[in-house]
C-alpha cells in the first residue's frame, strides 16, 4: 500500500538520487551538463539513438525504406547511452534541446537538418521518401491518428505502468493499479481495432505499424517489463497476431538490433554505418 501519511510540501524541492534505475540522471532542469560534439558518418541521415521502444521504430523504418530499394535512407546510427548522460552532452542538446532519443539529423540538404521526437523523425523520413504513408487524405488521416494515438498513449504504458511495476525502488498498489487499468484499456482499444484489421490502417504496414509495435507488440510477447503474465496478454489475441506478423520481417530483426548494448551479444549492434554490420 502506499504510504497515506505522505503530504506533498507548499513548495516542491529536487532531491538529487531520489531512487529509481534513472535517479542518476534525472533533474528538473534543461540543458547541456558537459561540452562534446556528436560524431558524423558518411551518410546524409546521421541517427543518434538507443534501443529502447522510441528508438527503436526509426530504426525499424530505416530498415525497411533500405529494403525497399531506397537507397538514399543507408544512415550512421550512433549510440547515446541514456543511463550515462549522452543526451546531456552539448551536441545532443543543440540537435534536441528536450533531451530525449531519438534525434535524427539530415545532412542531403543545404543546411543540415535536425528532427527529434520518435512520431515527427517517423512522419519525416516518410513524406521525404514517399512510403509507408499513404498520400490519400482519407488513409493519411487514419495513418497518422494512429500515430498520434502512440504518441498520447506510450508515455502511461512507459512512464506511468513501467516505471512503478518494473523500475520504481519501491512497490505502490495504487500508481500500480491506476497504470494497469489504463494499460489493458488501451491493449483492448488495439485489439478490437485489430480484428477487423491486419494492420492499423487496414491492409498496409505503415509508419503507425511501426510506432506502435515496440512498445505495445513487444508487452503482448512479454518482451517488455517481464509484465505478460501480470497483464494476462494472452486475451489480446489479434494484437498478439498483428504483433508476431510484423516481428517476423527481416527489416524488424534488423532495426531492433541498432544501438542495443543488452541481451544476447548476437543481437546487439551498438552503431550501425553500413549494412555489412549485422553480418560482422
């Protein structure tokens, strides 16, 4: 149970390490904390990132454009190690002032180009290369609801269920209650969608596809928070096979693999500068 004698002070103060796996790193300012430039690759889209789910769906997308015989996507993936401050470098902030990955920075332009926030780095390299968004306003329009749905939803799943079930130093019933009803909320929201549906927007595996499936395809085939049981995913069971169809992709084996420092050392590739990488 949660401790009912807790009353919230007139004026909040930080606490440096207030608990937690992130307390290292968390602070209620913005901004950089150290002076180091980010690297560049040879090619024009430089990507600065980690695996986690947000990472994750661009390098599913880059993946993908690169099997469709884009070849203008080939990307430098470099690695920003979250739990060390990488974000807070000066060079990570300059690209991304919110301090968050992914951040993606196009250099095929006049002047290069910095893009952050996961949904509007998806929605970019979309409409720059004409695929896995439809360009008719009816299916546009689903597509990127579907998006935003994302978007609006994940931070609950992550932040709110992830943080107090898997990450938070101590055990609450009452966040961890109010987070799972929300969650299954949403799971059911997919899978009732996802009935009358193969993909989010019908027929075609698009950038909703992809922003949607590292985070709540990975929960249902309990790859995420060890919560599957907790949550009973089996229910779901149209999520379950939406998300096992796209985890079979070979784009997908390889985008989940980018700018990973953790699990079986055969699908980690801590940067990513050429194709050839997932071979070595």
């Amino acid at each position: 149970m949660s401790d009912a004698s807790y009353q919230p002070p007139k004026v909040w103060q930080w606490q440096a390490g207030n608990g937690g796996k992130f307390a290292n790193i968390n602070r209620p300012t913005a901004g950089a904390t150290h002076e180091q430039a980010l690297p560049v690759g040879k090619h024009p889209l430089q990507l600065y990132s980690l695996a986690t789910p947000n990472g994750v769906k661009v390098t599913i997308l880059l993946e993908e454009l690169l099997a469709n015989g884009i070849e203008d996507a080939e990307y430098d993936a470099w690695l920003i190690n979250i739990l060390e401050g990488d974000q807070f470098s000066s060079g990570f902030v300059n690209i991304n002032p919110n301090s968050k990955i992914p951040a993606l920075v196009d250099h095929s332009l006049d002047e290069p180009l910095a893009v952050f926030e996961s949904g509007a780095i998806l929605q970019y390299l979309a409409e720059k290369f004409h695929c896995f968004m439809p360009e008719t306003l009816p299916k546009r329009a689903q597509c990127l609801s579907w998006l935003n749905w994302q978007m609006g939803s994940a931070p609950f799943l992550g932040g709110g269920f992830g943080h107090f079930y898997a990450y938070a130093p101590e055990k609450y019933e009452y966040p961890i209650n109010r987070y799972t009803l929300e969650v299954k909320r949403q799971l059911d929201v997919l899978n009732q969608h996802l009935a009358h549906h193969e993909f989010m927007i019908g027929d075609e595996y698009s950038i909703a596809d992809m922003a949607i499936w590292p985070w709540y395809g990975a929960l249902v085939q309990d790859n995420l928070y060890q919560a599957g049981e907790f949550l009973q995913v089996e229910e779901y069971q149209h999520v379950v096979r939406w998300a096992q169809k796209i985890g079979q992709r070979s784009a997908v084996k390889r985008g989940i693999r980018v700018n990973k420092t953790w699990g079986e050392e055969s699908e980690q590739l801590p940067e990513r500068h050429s194709s050839a990488d997932f071979e070595s």
